[in-house]
C-alpha cells in the first residue's frame, strides 16, 4: 500500500501513475472528482483521456471504502485518484455545511479497510497543510481533517513518497 502527497500540479498523479502501470497488474482507477463546473468536466476528460484505454475506471465520490472492497483482488492495484477530493465531498454538502455522520462513517470505514485488501493500493493525495493558515472555519476544518488523514494512513502504508515538482521523495518505505 502506498500514499502518495504532494501539490496542486507537483506530478503527484503522473507518478501514481507510472507505479500503477508498473505493478503489472491489472489497474483499477478510482475516481473520486465530480463534475460541478464546466473547468472541472474539462479535467475530468482530460484525465480520462490521458488513461491507457485497458484500464479499468470506477468513478464513486463518496463510498470509497466500498469501492476497493468489491475492487481489491491480488491481481488488481487499485489507484485512488484522489483522497482530498473524496474528502471534500464527504466532509461537506452543497451549502457547505458539515455532514459530520457521514463524514465519520467514511473516514472510519476506509481507514478499516486499507490494510486487509489483497492485491496493490496506491492513494493520491494533496498535501494541503504546507501553507498558509485558511481564514475560514469549513477551510481550516478541511485541513486539519486532511493532515489527520494523512497521518492516519501514513502509518498503515508500507511507502510514503511526497511528490515535489514532479520529483519523488520517499517518506518510508518497509518493503
């Protein structure tokens, strides 16, 4: 199992990526972005586009622990593409207000779930708590919910690479 951190357009997911198609293995791509504006539909074809057309895509913003339960094989490297949008969806609603069950319920059930999957994971998150202090309560909550996810998951991932302007550092590697 591995994390994989970095920045907004640090080469996080090209990185994610390469490994991915590098575990010989049957990939499982698990997409977790919606498409709530036209800037965001035009990512979402581009990263569907830029996909090798064998790989297999799963796209779920919310039951993500779901997802790799029914997706996880030994043959299969499941690539979660990525965390802290899943995070956002199930952190708040439309309004923006909090769903602090659901949010539980998630976050729980995937941090569960992680270390007895068979086959390969490989998580791509943004490592959103570098910068500046956010203003806002929802957006300071976002942070704090992301670095203790981060942490979380760090300490259950056999690799942890934090991806800087498309170079990979590694955090911790057991295998």
């Amino acid at each position: 199992m591995t994390l994989i951190l970095g920045g907004a357009r640090s080469g996080k997911s090209r990185y994610a990526e390469q490994c991915a198609g590098d575990s010989g293995k049957q990939v499982v791509y698990c997409a977790t972005a919606t498409a709530g504006d036209h800037e965001m539909q035009a990512r979402i074809a581009r990263h569907r586009s830029d996909r090798p057309q064998h790989w297999k895509t799963v796209e779920e913003p919310i039951r993500l622990a779901d997802v790799l339960k029914e997706q996880a094989d030994s043959e299969h490297c499941i690539l979660v593409d990525c965390l802290t949008l899943w995070l956002s969806n199930i952190l708040f609603d439309d309004k923006g207000t909090v769903q602090r069950t659901l949010f539980e319920q998630q976050v729980n059930a995937l941090i569960e779930c992680v270390d007895k999957l068979p086959g390969d994971l490989i998580l791509v998150s943004n490592e959103v708590g570098s910068g500046i202090i956010p203003l806002g309560e929802g957006t300071r909550r976002f942070v704090d919910e992301a670095g203790r996810l981060h942490q979380q998951l760090a300490q259950l991932c056999d690799k942890v690479v934090l991806v800087t302007a498309g170079l990979p550092q590694v955090l911790k590697w057991t295998g």
